[in-house]
C-alpha cells in the first residue's frame, strides 16, 4: 500500500518519488507553507515558476477560516486555492496545542477555542481525517497529541501511546482510497519510545511516516539523533517525512539520515523579516552595505528576483513598500530552498551526496 | 517636435500614438502609479501580463527615497525598478503641496522638510528637469506651484503666472532630446486662466500637454468644463494629459472631451481597500454575500485573479492575509482599467464611441 518508490540511495540519503492523487513528486523535497490557503504575496503562477511540487496548507486555520461550509461548497482546497498539484495537510493537532486559547485533551480527542473568536470546536481523530478528506488533501496527517517539551519519560509514553491509538483510529476512520495517509512518531526524546511508536505506526500501516514532536526547542544534537534512530526504524519502501524542520542546513543533514519530506514556515517568515538564505550564507537585506549596490542577493540562484532586481531594490523596497517586499524576498528564500532539494535530488542520482553534504557544512547559513 | 501621432477621432475624442525612448504607447492609455518604485504587491511580470504600456513613479518619494544616489549609481529608473517600458515622471510639486511638513515657495523654487525624516531640501525648475532627466523617464513633467482650492481669481491667476515663469525654465534647463517634457495647465477653474495659461504654455513649446490642478476638490461639473476647455485650447497635433484622474466614468468622459492620458491610484489603493469595479458595476469584496461564491469577481474580466480565484477565496485573502490580497486585487483594478482604455481605443477606430460611453454610463461605477 506504499506509492513510493526507492530509486537511489546514498549512505542513508534516498532518492525517491512519490505517487500522490494530484501528481507525482520527486523526493527528496520540501513544502512551502500556505498557513491560511496562501503564502503572503505569493500565488499559484508564482509557485509554478519556482516549480514547487506540492504545498502544505494548514487544517487549523482552514478549518476556523474561510471554515467547512465554504470549502465544501467551493468543493475542496485545490479548487478554492487555484492550485492543482498535491497538498498535505497536517491534522491541527499542533496548532491547537500552540495557538489556541484554551484546550482541552482526553481520550476522545481535544477541545479548543479558535485564537480568532473564542468560538469553541471539538476535533477528534476522526474528525481530522473527515475534515481533510473533505479538504481532498493528497496526503493527510493523522491527529497527534503534541508531546510538551521537555518531558518526563513517563509524560511522553503515556502521550506518545495515546497518539498511537488516535493514529489506529484515524486509519479506521480513512474512507478514500485515492488520498494517502501518513502517521506520525512521536516519543520526545527517548530512544526506546520513539522505537515503540514507529513500530507500532508500522503494525497499523500508512502509506507514509512522519516524525513528529522535533523542532520544538530540543538540542540538535538530539533532534537529528531522534530522526536518525526513527529512520531506522521505518520501512525503506513507504516516505519518510520530518516535520516542522528547518534550516538548509537542517535539510541537508536529515537527508542523510534518511528524511525524504520537509516543511518550514521558516524560508517564507525569515524573508518577510529580510532575512535571506543564499549559497554564499544568510544576507540581512536592512544592512547599509547593500544601499547602493547593483548585485543580485544570490549570484548563483535563478529565481525572478535573483533575475531582475539588484540588493539595492530590494532594501529599498524592504523599507518602502512591504506588501512588495514580502513577494519579491519570499520568491527567493523558496525558490533557494527548492534548489537545495533539486542539488540534492542530483547529487544522489549522480553519487556526489558527500561532496554536496560537505560543501553544504561550509555556507555561514 | 511632437512625438504625438492622432490617427483618428470620434467627435472630440482622439485615437492617438506616442513614440517615447522606450517604446511607443497608444492612447487614449491609463498609466499604473508607482509611487515609490512599485506599485504594492505588483511587480513587473504582472505589469507586462496585464499590458501596461508605461507606469508613472513619483519623483518627491524616489528622490528621499532611494534618493540620488542610489539612482545614479544604479544608472535611473527603468534599471532600478527593472521595467524596460515608459515611465512617467511628475515633477515632485504636488507632493510637496500635499506631502511635506513645511514648505516654502518663492519664485526661486521650493524649500520643503521631508515628510519622512524632517530634513529640508530646495527644488527649482532647473532642479526639477535635472533630477528627472537622471531618473531617464521617458516623460518627464515641469514643475508648477499647486493653486489650492478654493482660490480667489487674483490667487489663481499670480500663482498660474508663476507656474508659467517656471514651466518656461524647465523648458530651457531640459537637456536630454530623447526625453519628453510635458508643461502643465494651471488656472483654477477661471476660464480666461485657463485659456491663457493653454497659450502661454503652447508659446514655450512642449513635447505635450497636461491638465494640472483638477480633482483637487472642485465640483464635477467645473472639472470636466475646465477639461474640455483646456483641451479646445490645447494643439491637435501634441498629446494631452489630464493629471490625477479618475473613476472609471471620469475616464470615458474626459475621453470624450479630448484627453489621451490619465493617471490615478484610484485602482490600486481601492483594490487594497476591497472596493472593485467591474464590468457590472462597484463590488465590495468585504460583504458577506461573497463569502460561499464560486463566482469571479468580473465574469467578463481576462485578468489573471477572474481567471484562476472566486469572490470566496478574494473575501477569504481579504481578511487572512493583507499581502496576498493586496496583490489579487490591485491585478484586477489596474486590468480593468487598462482593458477599459483599450475599449476606448477600440470604439473609436470602430466608429462606436458614442455607443461605449451610452454604455459606460449606465454602469453603476
């Protein structure tokens, strides 16, 4: 029941592809993140141009807002949104756990309310798959209980096996055999639980596998080896997804132990604050030094910005006009993150992933 | 040395043809206003997929802001903002009338304090052309004294006189052969201002003419008299500008008394405020009708927000995310505007002018 396919491999490192209801995808890859149906100032004709594969859009805030009697009506999220390659969705379990003003959690599933309004909802693991069937999400996310950071031993085992029997219940609640479904591992940062949860994602069976609960404020060191240790333990033929994670380095890094999916706010939120990622390392776009200055941010990226304005624009408009500056930094900082994963892909097919690994290890991200 | 070419007319309205340094353009046009070297959330690959022939910048934000030089280093305008058709200037004096904290006029030139940062900076006429020269815009405007409104017959007359003596020394300060210069009309709403104003102005020589000091808050009925009246003052042969102008009616209207050019940010700060025009008349995106509609915003509408997005998803990004909708939106206004000119241009080579603006009329703008 997996659609993906292994093609190559390089230590850990996989090259793969992913058969998804709205396309096909080329692993490893990266989803930019379209919180509220859109990345700000970003749009479908702009995401083509960048050739990203397939976005992420979020199942909390789509749900609160435009809300499901639209979205059934207007008949689903790719129509709504105008984009007709693959979106996940993850199940909201994350964003009630961060944004919502109150929840409560018990067996059944949780109760929130809305950070907009108060307004109070019920969201079960039933519930989520339903919702993102509804949506028509290519992949769907399980509802997760999001472990809190840190966590005693005895705090993660009884979340992670609660997390265990909500993913056994969203795969009973699945109806639609056309869209996938991942589960997700959980444990913090303990060896032998995030061994039992993927183990037991495993016995359940998804058509994919996602690390949850990393990048919530643990040591690196920690973070990578909870992702390698959940690598080894999830099945070479079915994808491998880290979410939430991160800095191209982060990318780079989780490829070689394994990761084949990435999403991060982090490309498109840093560019809003004019932080930008190049392949000569981070540039501050409000520095002085680039006032007068007719260089493109990143020589080497082919992206419409990179193409078409100088670092001299681009300050300008940071201080000038920011509606103008979201879009022409986020086409960038997306655009270099998709090229990482495009280098990636290659350096695998051709064999050069440590060449590439290395050189990675000496940008000043 | 006019660069203007009429090719036919339909009563007082004029198809026309204007050879500018960067291209030729085709009147009656409409031109985008970038004020500080883009208009918010466009950039010029929605510029070219909505066929604007030329935009104008402003030159009091451009020269605080990046100033001169940034721009001179970067080599003008078109360069800077990575546009490669006509750009029209203004001269800086109405912003400076409108804009700035102090200002202080003599028959030398202007003194005015930055409405950024305080600092004060002198324009002349001389300074003026100099500065817009540098810019490299293909038409660039004397600079006249602003007459405000209400003014008394004896005020308006002393300060048009004024703006003549200067429009006579950016004449001769002009250097560039390849550049345009466009004096302006002043007068108020005095006939005989106007009427002497139009004869002293065409005594000078310019390469066009435009119509200043209107929609300044004068009654509709004094614009559109003073309109027809400069313009039956104004030469045949020479393009006619009408600065500053106007709903969607005020176009065709002004078409209708002989004006080729228009200029206003009446499209895009009204798309940023949710309010539209369409073929069917004004649409406010906020209304709750819109909320569960698979409708486009304009069904007769090309632009690439009626192709792809429905009046949901539009109502959705107005509220969700201010960048994305800005940027949806303002596409819509300016194609509309841009389309609505190219209809005009249409209905005279066809003969159907009079049928159009019946037409246009009925529309509830």
């Amino acid at each position: 029941m997996s659609n993906f396919q292994l093609i190559k491999k390089a230590g850990k490192a996989r090259r793969g592809r992913i058969k998804l209801f709205h396309g096909t995808v080329e692993t490893p890859m990266f989803m930019p993140v379209a919180t509220n149906g859109a990345i700000k100032g970003i749009l479908p004709n702009d995401l083509i141009e960048m050739d990203a594969q397939i976005i992420l859009a979020n199942t909390y805030h789509m749900f609160l807002r435009p809300g499901m009697e639209v979205l059934n009506e207007i008949g689903g999220l790719h129509k709504f949104m105008s984009w007709d390659r693959p979106i996940l969705t993850d199940s909201g379990g994350f964003q009630i756990w961060s944004l919502s003003k109150l929840n409560k959690i018990n067996e059944q599933g949780a109760r929130f309310k809305s950070h907009l309004d108060g307004a109070i909802f019920d969201l079960s693991p039933e519930k989520a798959v339903a919702i993102q069937e509804d949506f028509g999400s290519d992949i769907h996310m399980v509802l997760d209980e999001c472990t809190d950071h840190p966590a005693t031993y005895e705090q993660a085992k009884s979340s992670m096996e609660r997390s265990m029997r909500w993913a056994a219940r969203c795969r009973s609640a699945k109806t639609k055999g056309e869209l996938s479904q991942f589960g997700i591992v959980q444990g913090s940062i303990y060896q032998d639980l995030r061994k039992q949860s993927c183990e037991q994602l495993i016995d359940i069976g998804f058509d994919g596998y996602a690390i949850g609960g990393l990048s919530v404020g643990e040591d690196k060191a920690d973070m990578r080896e909870m992702t390698e240790l959940s690598c080894d333990h999830l099945p070479e033929d079915h994808a491998r997804y880290l979410m939430g994670v991160g800095t191209p380095a982060d990318l780079v890094e989780s490829v070689a132990l394994g990761v084949d999916i990435f999403d991060c706010v982090m490309p498109s939120r840093n560019a809003r604050r004019g932080t930008l990622f190049t392949s000569e390392g981070r540039v501050s776009i409000k520095n002085s030094k680039h006032k007068v200055s007719e260089d493109p941010l990143d020589p080497n990226c082919r992206c419409y910005t990179c193409s078409n304005f100088s670092k001299s624009y681009l300050r300008h408009m940071f201080f000038v006009n920011e509606t103008t500056s979201h879009r022409l930094l986020t086409i960038h900082n997306l655009t270099f993150y998709l090229d990482l994963m495009h280098k990636i892909r290659q350096s695998i097919e051709s064999e050069q992933f440590d060449e590439l690994l290395k050189q990675q290890r000496s940008i000043p991200y």
